[in-house]
C-alpha cells in the first residue's frame, strides 16, 4: 500500500479513512493510550494564536485540533478543511461541535492544492496528515504559501524511532495489536496495517526538519513523544 505513488495513494487514503470515520476518534484515543488529547493542546499552544488570529487545521478529520483552538482563543477565526467528506461529516455532528456554533469553518481541500490565497493564515496546524501525502514538500510549499509572513507551522505526526531495547515492544503494538484491534472495532483491516507501514515509510523527525527549512521555514524545532514514535514540529514563514 505504500508504494502508491500521486493519485493512485490519495484515492487509497480517501478510500480508507471514509471507511473508518466514525470509529476514527475512538481508534487514536486507543491507540495512544489517551495521549492524543494532551498532544492536541501542545499543537494549539506552539501556535501561538492571538485574537482574532486565522488558523487552518489541514487534514482536520473531524476537527479535534481546530476544536482545540476555539478552546484556547475563542475569538480566533479557524478552518477545518479535509479531503474526507465522510470524516467532516462525523465531525460536524458530534456532540461537541454544539460547543464552537458557527464560530468553526468546515471546507474540502486537497493538502496538495490549497483553496486558499496565499498569505491568508496566521497558523497552520495538521495532526497525522502529512505522512499520508502523496508529495511531502509539496504539502509543505504549499502551507508556506498560505501563511501569512510571521505566521506558524505545527505538525503532529508519526515518525520512526531509534532503535532501543523497546523497538521489539514498539513493533508489536504498531504492526500486531493496532491492526488487530482496529480491525475489530472498525472491520476495516487494511486501514490499520497501513498505520505502522506508512509510519516506517515516512521521513524520520530529523529529516522532517530539513525538509521544512528546503521550503523556507525558520526557527523550527520538534519534540519527539511516545517513546519516539511521536513527533511534533514548528516553524515559522519569515517576515
């Protein structure tokens, strides 16, 4: 499944989550062990939202992130957008969505080809998108556009860890009980072995940072979680 190349992977991954979109929240609480809530408020914080600040959540899924930016600046202006109809659609009748009103902004969009003019955002967040891409630095050029000079990058993904004494462990969560219980819950079992399959295949949190400063980011960095299978990275466009 990782060997799919441009439309062929991105019909794949549209396929897949539309597939699993209403257990897709439960899955990543389990698959975290409840770590995904506190990694979302780190997303938010790192993204330094003022007032009034425009924020887009790009894969936004069911829009957990841009959730968690109205909850920590209500008065920001902030877009979910998501190429998964089926995964907005779970999102925009959850319970908690009664919370954010029409302050939050569903729209379609392709990672690879924003709807927005440049210069439009004042941050940018994504939460397990970019390593489902079809072409990462593409992904990445394009955010850069629709940042507004200053304005910053947060990416929480997957990324491959060090070998340890827990690499065993590691292995055996990521490719025999993440696909056995996700298959379970979901009955969707392809759609959680490509998990550990695109983890493996994705650039490791070094190289995410390289590839961020090829495009024209400054002042990035990252924190590595969850025994270094966690990643989150910031930047900012110059001004």
């Amino acid at each position: 499944m990782t060997n799919l190349t441009g439309n062929e992977r991105s019909a794949y991954v549209q396929s897949m989550f539309a597939r699993i979109a209403r257990r897709y929240d439960l899955m990543n609480t389990l698959m975290t062990v409840g770590q995904d809530e506190y990694w979302r408020r780190q997303v938010i914080e790192q993204a330094g939202l003022k007032p009034h600040a425009r924020l887009l959540d790009i894969g936004a899924g069911t829009g957990d992130l841009a959730r968690e930016a109205l909850r920590q600046e209500p008065l920001a202006k902030v877009v979910a957008a998501d190429f998964t109809f089926e995964m907005m659609r779970v999102g925009r009748n959850r319970p908690t969505s009664r919370e954010t009103g029409n302050q939050l902004l569903w729209s379609g969009a392709d990672a690879l080809y924003l709807p927005f003019p440049a210069k439009t955002f004042d941050a940018i967040v994504s939460g397990f998108l970019m390593r489902n891409v079809g072409d990462l630095q593409l992904a990445l050029k394009e955010q850069f556009r629709a940042l507004k000079p200053g304005g910053r990058i947060v990416i929480l993904d997957t990324t491959r860890p060090a070998r340890t004494l827990l690499s065993p462990l590691i292995w055996i969560h990521m490719h025999v009980v993440i696909p056995l219980v996700g298959g379970l819950l979901s009955g969707v079992k392809d759609a959680y072995r490509y998990l550990p399959e695109s983890t493996e295949a994705f650039v490791n949190a070094k190289e995410m940072a390289v590839r961020m400063a090829a495009v024209g980011f400054k002042r990035i960095n990252f924190e590595c979680l969850m025994l270094g299978t966690i990643a989150i990275h910031w930047g900012e466009r110059p001004l």
